[in-house]
C-alpha cells in the first residue's frame, strides 16, 4: 500500500457494547450522530440493540452492529449473570479483530464486575483480562482528561500494600511502558513526565519515609541517564498545580486516589482510560454502567466519543506515522501550553466500573 493510501485510509474500530443491562447500548447507538473518520463496528446483540433504540427512538440500523448473541433476554437494569459469557465473548472477538488486523482498535464500553464474578468467572476488570489474553506480563492503567495523562504505579491495591510494591524493578518496568507509548501511540518523541513521590512531601529528605530516596530517585536517576526526560520525586500536593504541570505531557502517580482523585475532580466522568503496554490498541469510557440510567434515554455518549477520538488518533498514527524532526523537550516556561487535551466529555455516572 502507497503512503499516500495508508495516510487516507480508514481505521476500522472495533466497539464493545458491554453490559447489556447498562449504559453500553445507550451510548452505542448514539454514535450515528457524528461523522467518524473511522469505520466503527459496534459488538452486540442485534435484538436487544433494536429493543433499546425503540425506547430512547433511535434508528438501530444507523450503526454497523456485528451481531453477537444474548445468553439470556436483558432488560435494563437488571443484572443477569447468564449473559457474563456474552459480555467476556465481546471482548473476545474485539480483541481477536485487533490482532488479525481486521479492527486497528478497540473502544469498550462498561462492564459489571460483580455479575461476570457472579457467574462464576474470576474477572478484575478489562485491563488485566486484556493483558491476560494477549500475554503482556505488565500494562500500565492510564486515564486522561481536562489536559492530564494521568498513570499509575500501582491500581487497585490497600493503602497499606502499596509501599512494598514500589520497587526499583516494577516503577522502572512502569515509567519505560509509559515513555514508550506516549511516544508510539500519542506521537510525543520525547515525552516529559512528572512522578510523584510516595509521601507526603515527598519523604521531606527521609523524615517521612524513605522510598523517595531509597527507591524512586535512583530509578529515575537511571532512566535519565537513558535520556528520559523526568522530573521528580515531586510531592503529590504540588505535583498538579498549574506551574508544575505546564510543559509536562503526562504524570505518575504512585497509588490509585493519589493522582485520580485530582483527575476525577479536573474531570470528573469526562476522561478516558488507556490501556498502556499492550500490542493493541484499547481506550474506554471513564464511567460505569449506570443501570439507573439504561434506556432512560439520560446518559450522554460523549466519553464514549472522546475514547472513540483518542483511539482513531492513535490508530492513524501507526498506519502513517508523522513525517518531521522529533518533537524537542518541553517548555518549562509556566505560561507554556497545557498538555493536549484529551476532550471535555459529560459522561453518565455509575456503578459497576470499567478499569
């Protein structure tokens, strides 16, 4: 294929609609609003989608829906455990797609942990079933909003479990993984990123800890001497602030509510979640499944859009990479510009989660 050709194609993005009794549906068919520069492919239940439009009075056939069938009838809001293998066999055939070549991405909607547990199936969330599934020994949860990129050292772990697994080996693991794909799927050559101490005021020199000194600073010493542009351990009160941030392009947070509380506060249901690491390509809506909300025609789609966006982005970039000299280091200058932002969207607000 021509560069000229491979630069105007099309990606083709696989979306999985998610829990049928949720949002997933909802938001899915309102993707025939837009104009995509993308094929997307939505993942469901040709039934159930046709049930859905008629209540919220869409046209069903407007989206490109790959028909993949229902265990059981779904109605909204009630959860039904015989339809966690339907919901684990979108994922599936999403991800089969993407390793094929026959989808460039995948873009999926929210899921229920607690009904796919309950059916029996031993499920913590996309990011670990899709790193399980492709192999990849570690991945790195990133979520972007309101001009943050915001990723994490540690996920979903107790407070009190967190300083034994911030080692040298993993926070260095973590910082490559996300160096490497802020520069290949955000095409940022040489990325700043700013990384967050562990306590509070970054260890004040050891008298508050002394994982700043013992184990964070001779990791980024070391990647630094590689030629990674990182600046820290920053105490993580200060870390977000406006001067701080400016000219960085992402930032690292050492545990969960650390960085994602300021981020759920700069963008509270309006970021995305990126999976970091993986062979492919996968974004997510930053909500959950709202069972209050399905088929009360109430949700807006427009996390889902702005996780469509970022997934088209990068999906074009790895078919024609930009042309031009590599991107110079950032401006430190206060005033310099915010990080890219990754869109404003109001999505709808949930239960059941996503990551």
């Amino acid at each position: 294929m021509s560069s000229t050709a491979s630069k105007n194609a099309k990606p083709v993005i696989a979306v999985t609609s998610g829990e049928p009794s949720g949002i997933g549906p909802d938001i899915c068919l309102h993707l025939a609003k837009r104009e995509w520069n993308a094929r997307l492919v939505v993942l469901g239940d040709r039934e159930l989608f046709a049930t859905r439009a008629a209540s919220l009075g869409l046209d069903p056939g407007l989206i490109e829906l790959h028909h993949v069938p229902l265990r059981q009838p779904s109605l909204p809001g009630k959860l039904d455990p015989a339809n966690a293998a339907y919901v684990l066999e979108l994922l599936d055939l999403a991800l089969a797609g993407c390793r094929s070549g026959d989808y460039a991405a995948m873009v999926t909607a929210p899921v229920h942990k607690g009904v796919i547990n309950d059916a029996g199936i031993a499920f913590t969330g996309h990011t670990e079933y899709l790193a399980e599934h492709t192999g990849t020994p570690r991945v790195v949860m990133m979520l972007a909003g309101a001009g943050l990129r915001v990723a994490l050292a540690t996920t979903h772990l107790a407070l009190a479990e967190v300083p034994a697994a911030i080692t040298r080996h993993e926070l260095d693991t973590t910082l490559r993984i996300l160096h490497a794909d802020l520069s290949a799927k955000f095409g940022i050559a040489r990325p700043r990123i700013l990384v967050a101490g562990l306590n509070p005021h970054a260890g004040e020199g050891g008298h508050m800890g002394r994982e700043e000194i013992e184990v964070i600073a001779p990791v980024l010493d070391a990647l630094r001497a590689e030629g990674m542009d990182l600046v820290g351990p920053l105490p993580a009160d200060t870390l977000f602030t406006r001067n701080v941030l400016a000219g960085s392009d992402a930032q690292l947070a050492m545990y969960h509510d650390q960085g994602l509380a300021v981020l759920k506060y700069a963008a509270f249901d309006e970021g995305i979640n990126v999976t970091l690491g993986l062979p492919i390509i996968r974004t997510s809506v930053d909500h959950g499944t709202a069972l209050d909300l399905a088929g009360s025609g109430k949700a807006s789609p427009t996390s889902l859009f702005a996780a469509i966006d970022a997934a088209i982005d990068m999906a074009r970039r790895r078919i024609a990479p930009p042309a031009g000299p590599p991107q110079g280091p950032r401006s430190h200058d206060p005033e310099a510009a915010q990080p890219p932002n990754q869109g404003n969207p109001l999505s709808a607000r949930g239960g059941g989660g996503v990551i």
